[in-house]
C-alpha cells in the first residue's frame, strides 16, 4: 500500500478534512483497533480525530451481527474510518445506509452498472456480496464517535470463498484492468466525506430516493430476521425517509429498524 500517494490525494481533495493514515501489515481488526484508540482517551475533554486504519490482514475481522468478516492477505479492500461527529447517537438514524450508499455509488462509477445495496447496508452484485459495513459508536466526555468499517473483496481466492457461508464476487471478477487498490481507497473515502457532509446537514431523508434507486429488493418478495424470529414477511416498499426498511405483509406494512434480510424465493 502506498501511503506517500494515498495522503497526497487526501491533502489535495478533502483540504482540511484530510484524515490520518495509519497502515498495518497485520492486526485483528480495523474496527476493533479504532475502539482501542478511542476508549484510550483520558485528557478529560473531547478530541477532534478523523482517522483511516488500513490493514493487508486481519486475523478477526468483524461482520454485522457477531458475524467474521474473512479478510485474507492481498484479497480484499480493509480499513476503518475513525470520526468526531457533531450529532448525538439518537440523530445519526440512517447513517449506515448513507455509507453504503457511498461505497455503491463508487463501484458504479468504476464500471460495476449491476452493483446494488441490500438493507441495510451490504453492496451486491446480482446476489453475491462484494463489500459490506460495519458502524460502531462510542461516548466520550460528552461527544459521540463512530467507526466505519468497511470490507471490500479484492481478488479472493478459491478457499477463501470457501471459508464465506454465502455467495461472494470480488472486483478482480469484475473490472478489467483492475484498479490499484489506493485509487479506490481514495475513491471511497472521498466519496463518503461528501456524503457524510450532506447528511450531517439534511439526515437521510436527502438520500431516501436515491438508496431506493439501488436497493436490490425493492419490490420483491423478502423475509427479515432478527436471531431466530422473523420480524417481517412480505413484499419491500424500500426504506423511508429515516432509513427504515417498510414491508407489505399484506396484512400490514410492517417498519423494520434492524434484523436480517433475505429473499424468501429464489429470483431467477
């Protein structure tokens, strides 16, 4: 990873938003190293930080929901961005979806047209995952910071889809020629600064339509889960203006803020 060019890209486009890179040959995870430094905090009073940890491996990465993210050397995108926001927890609804709205949006624009989000904040194409989210928060002498995950397949190899308990693509099956991994992390934290300046400002209900636009199961026949309960079955309407998931029962519709989706027939 070439950090030289990574933090000149970042001193040029995001000026004085520019994060801090720090790169680690191997750690257990991004979003478990950004909690250590943040609850490492001890001055007293709050800090402005705005940190990206980059790793070529993590020996525990982490999913959603407790679940591993595999993160084998060279083979995927991973890395955590480390922020101050301004809002308390309670106003930052939607935030996970803004993200990966971002993150789609910048793998259309590499040339992936069929990318697609699935509540609330993988990234498909057709039905295989290439990246997913993970947004943890944290308090600290009254302000609130949130670490963003993200998992991107770069190239995997055939055991280590094998070790994934779903269906996966990465952008080596993807994109030809293949971008060099820093012009993607550039790509990808730019894009979600914009994204997260807007937000700040106007929540999600800015990005409702858009999220919509892209959301693989709108429209279709799903089933949401949270454990062992199935909070919801029926047809998506997509998400509303706070971000929640609405499902036609069709006996109700049905808002979901958190759980599991999944297609509850196989779409050919």
């Amino acid at each position: 990873m070439d950090l030289a060019s990574i933090n000149k890209a970042f001193k040029s486009n995001l000026s004085k938003e520019a994060p801090d890179v720090v790169f680690f040959n191997s750690i257990d995870s991004t979003n478990a190293e950004g909690l250590r430094q943040l609850k490492a905090i001890k001055s007293g009073k709050s800090l402005e930080i705005n940190k990206v940890l980059i790793a070529d491996y993590q020996t525990a990465g982490r999913g959603r929901r407790g679940r591993a993210w595999i993160s084998p050397k060279d083979a995927g995108l991973y890395f955590s961005i480390v922020k101050k926001l301004a809002q308390s927890p309670e106003a930052l609804q939607g935030l996970s979806l803004v993200i990966g709205l971002a993150v789609c949006q910048v793998m259309r624009r590499l040339g992936i047209d069929n990318a697609q989000l699935k509540w609330p904040n993988d990234i498909l194409v057709e039905n295989a995952k290439l990246a997913g989210i993970l947004l943890e928060m944290h308090q600290s002498f009254g302000s609130c910071y949130v670490v963003i995950g993200i998992g991107l397949n770069f190239r995997l190899q055939r055991n280590d889809s094998a070790q994934i308990d779903r269906e996966v693509t990465d952008l080596s099956k993807l994109l030809n020629p293949l971008p060099q991994k820093e012009m993607i992390l550039v790509a990808l934290i730019e894009e979600i600064e914009n994204y997260l300046n807007v937000f700040m400002v106007e929540g999600f209900a800015a990005f409702q339509s858009e999220w919509n636009s892209l959301d693989r199961f709108i429209g279709r026949q799903v089933r949401v889960e949270s454990g062992l309960k199935t909070l919801a079955e029926g047809i998506s309407l997509g998400v509303d203006a706070s971000g929640v998931l609405r499902v036609d029962t069709g006996e109700e519709e049905k808002e979901i803020l958190g759980g599991e989706l999944s297609p509850s027939l196989v779409f050919l």
